[in-house]
C-alpha cells in the first residue's frame, strides 16, 4: 500500500529495490519471480 520495505526502509517500487540490490535497472516482478505485477501483490525482502 505505501510503498515496498527493504532493509527497514520504505520504497516506492519493486523496480527501485532490484536496483538497489543489484545496481541496474531491473523489472522488479520479473526480478522477484512474480507473475503480471497484479496491485494486490506484496513481496517481503529481509
């Protein structure tokens, strides 16, 4: 709803967080294995 929490940090996309994790530019549900990116989707990272 507010955003994707990484590492205790709240972020707007999953595509900011692939970056983050990897330095370049990701697709975020492609980079998490998650299908279609449908709104009701969440991914936890730790």
């Amino acid at each position: 709803e507010g955003g994707i929490e990484y590492e205790g940090q709240l972020h707007r996309s999953l595509s900011f967080v692939a970056k983050l994790i990897t330095g370049t530019a990701w697709n975020g549900y492609s980079f998490f294995g998650l299908k279609d990116g449908g709104s009701k989707q969440k991914a936890v990272t730790r």
